[in-house]
C-alpha cells in the first residue's frame, strides 16, 4: 500500500523474550514430553506469527484511513505491538470508529482462520509442533483483539470509546478528556493490580502488567495533549506566525564575529546564512559549540553553518500543527520559510508554543481555558519562565534551553 514499515530495535527483546517464555514455560506445560529443539521451533514460529499478525493488525488500520484520504506516514512494530503513524487525525468521529474497530476485527479474523487450521491440524494428526503453534496462534490473536477493545487510550478501544463520545457531543475535546479519564483510571488499576502480584510472588507476570499499565497511561496524557494543541493550531498557517524582518548572516565573517555581532546582541538561537539573496544554510548555537574556542577566529560561517540541502525548510501555506509535525521528525527548533527559493521568514518552535499559549488565553478556537486534567497534561500558562535567547516556555530549573542552547540565568 506504499507505507514504510519499521522494526524498532525493541521489537527484538521482545521478539527473544516471547520465544524463551513459550519454549520454557508454556509450551512445555500444554505439550509435556517434546525435546528442547522442538520446544524452541515452536516458540520461534509463534513469534513470528505474532508479529505478522500485528503488522497485518495496524495495516487493517491503515487501509481505512487510506480508503477515506488520510495519508499513513509509517507503521512501526516495537516492544508494544505495533503503531500505524497518521500524518493527520480524522475528523469524522464515523471515520474514527471505523478505524480503530478495523484493528480489532482483524485479529479476531485472524484468530478464527488459525482456530480452523488447528482444529483441522488436530483431526488430521498433524504433528504435535504444527497444532501448538496453531493452537497459541489462534490464542494470541483472540487476547490481542479483547485487550485491544479495553476502551482505554492509546488502545483501539479507547479510540471506539473516543469516537462515540465525539459523535454524540460533537465536541472533540471534551470526548478526548472522557476519554483519557477513563484511562488514567483504566492503568491505575492495572499498575496495581500488577504491585499486587509482583508481592505474592508473580514477579514476571506482575511487571509486564504495571508496564502496560503505564504504557496506557502515558499514551491517553500524550492523545489528550495532541488533540488540544491540534485543536489550538487549527487553522494556522506558517505565514501568520513566522518572523518576517529575519536577521541573516553573511557566509564569509569569522564565527567569532557571528558570536559577538549576533548571538550576543540579538536574542536569536540560529540565522539564516544568506549571500546575494540565496539561502546556503541555517547558522545555530549548536553549530558556534562544535568549534573549539580556538579556531573560532579563523573559521568562517561558512565553514560552520549546515548547508542549505541539510537545511529544514518549509513554505508558507503550511500548517501551523503540520510544521511542528516536522520540527518533532527532524529534531530542529527552527524552520526557514522560502518560497521559490526566496527567504520569506523563519518559524522557531517558540513561535508555535507562543501561538498556542495565547490562543488559549484568548479563548480563540477550541481550548477555553489552561487544561489540566488528573493525568497531568497541562499547557502552562502563559506567564510562566521563557527562554532568554528564544522565548520558549521553560520549565523551572533549566540551565540551557532545548529549543535554541541558550544558558538560563539563575533563579
């Protein structure tokens, strides 16, 4: 369907720890009597069943939202299961439902097909490796749809959940805040519930249940977060916010002069690098820091800026919610905007959160109010600490800023 697939390294663990414990424990106590070998083939071939049965899981996922215009940037399979990776949300809670249920109906699919092929396997005498690992296939694919229905964010059936709440309130953010609720309480009794074993001795099972605990957690605070900043942004381009007036840099002054000309006069963590109206690059502290304080007065910008095919750039007409979308990918606090070629201004991740803090104070779009539910997921006010150099929000008792590297004064 033309969509990346990506194994994260962690998928791995995961992969050998599903093989060891079905060699070592289940396998062994639902067919007794095989050898070691046989044991580890079928715990092997079990896990590689798994995992395609995930990867076909999230692409069920995937070609409903193909189907109904939503580009998928990716599918990642990792320590979890797997996640589809949508460039955009839906914004038909119809299309939400239909999405998040097509995951679950496929592995209940699934489980049913490999049911059919154990109980054939087993009438046939088939050999004893082939109907285990039928048998926990089938298994594995009917637990993974139940667990996967819970209606607890990021599972599909917090989404359902999600949905029909959006549906019937027509309210995206109030649903989103049920929802994660809903969730919070969900992993705290999970968590627990896994203390609980964990103390009468269940020790491996305990673990695995108070990480899937926090797992659900993290992930209902990360979709509520989402889902305010998105509705935040709503609307906003790159050319309402950015800076037009840019202060740029020209390629042939020593670093020393762009420290004591620019970073030390002007609030800016990176500069445009330009020379007869052409863009060669982008200019940042992090640049400044790779060169020793020595050669600092012989090296030239253009020796120590990133060239301009390195250089992040975005046009206008771009979404504001799309734009930080891609500083998240790249890993860059600031983003050039061109167009044909031309500078027209810059955008810096400080911008973003500055639009929407006071889009929030202004009750403008969505967000009426500072949020701040029982899972902690607040948008700060927007008299909190900023950044020196680039007025980003901070956090208290930050040294150097994550956006631009700037040093925070002491408090």
């Amino acid at each position: 369907m033309g969509i990346p697939v990506r194994i994260h390294y962690t998928l791995w663990v995961v992969f050998i720890l599903i093989a060891w414990s079905l060699a070592y424990g289940y396998m062994p106590r639902q067919y007794p009597g095989l050898s070691a070998a046989t044991y580890w083939a079928i715990g092997l071939a079990s896990a590689i069943v798994l995992f395609v049965s995930i990867l076909v899981h999230e692409l069920s996922h995937s070609y409903v939202a193909k189907k109904n215009g939503l580009p998928i940037a990716r599918i990642t399979l990792f320590f979890f299961g797997g996640v589809s990776e949508m460039t955009e949300e839906p914004q038909d809670p119809n299309l939400e439902v239909k999405m998040a249920a097509a995951g679950p109906l496929m592995s209940l699919l699934i489980a049913g097909v490999f049911g059919v092929f154990w109980y054939v396997a087993g009438f046939a005498g088939a050999p004893i490796a082939v109907i285990a690992t039928l048998g926990y296939s089938a298994l594995i694919n009917a637990v993974l749809a139940a667990f996967n229905l819970v209606p607890a964010f990021p599972l599909d059936g917090g989404r359902v959940f999600r949905g029909a709440l959006w549906r019937h309130s027509r309210n995206l953010v109030n649903a989103t805040k049920t929802a994660a609720r809903l969730s919070e309480a969900f992993s705290l009794l999970m968590m627990l519930g896994g203390f609980v074993a964990i103390i009468f001795g269940d020790f491996v099972d305990g673990l695995w249940i108070v990480v899937l605990g926090w797992f659900i957690r993290s992930g209902a605070e990360t979709s509520l977060r989402e889902t305010l900043v998105g509705r935040a942004l709503s609307g906003v381009t790159v050319e309402q916010i950015m800076t037009r007036n840019v202060l740029t840099v020209p390629p042939d002054i020593s670093v020393q002069q762009l420290v004591s000309d620019y970073f030390l006069v002007h609030r800016h963590g990176g500069y445009p690098v330009v020379k007869d109206g052409q863009i060669l690059g982008i200019v940042t502290l992090q640049c400044v820091r790779s060169i020793p304080k020595e050669r600092r007065a012989t090296e030239t910008v253009a020796q120590a800026m990133i060239p301009c095919e390195r250089t992040v750039m975005v046009k206008p007409s771009m979404s504001a919610l799309d734009a930080l979308h891609k500083m998240a990918r790249e890993a860059v606090g600031r983003l050039l905007v061109a167009q044909n070629d031309q500078l027209q201004g810059i955008v810096t991740r400080g911008d973003l959160i500055r639009t929407v803090q006071l889009r929030q104070e202004l009750d403008v779009g969505w967000i009426s109010q500072p949020v701040q539910t029982s899972l902690g997921a607040t948008i700060p006010s927007i008299q909190a600490k900023r950044c020196v150099q680039c007025g980003a929000q901070l956090q208290s008792g930050i040294q150097f800023c994550p956006f631009c590297g700037a040093r925070q004064p002491t408090e």
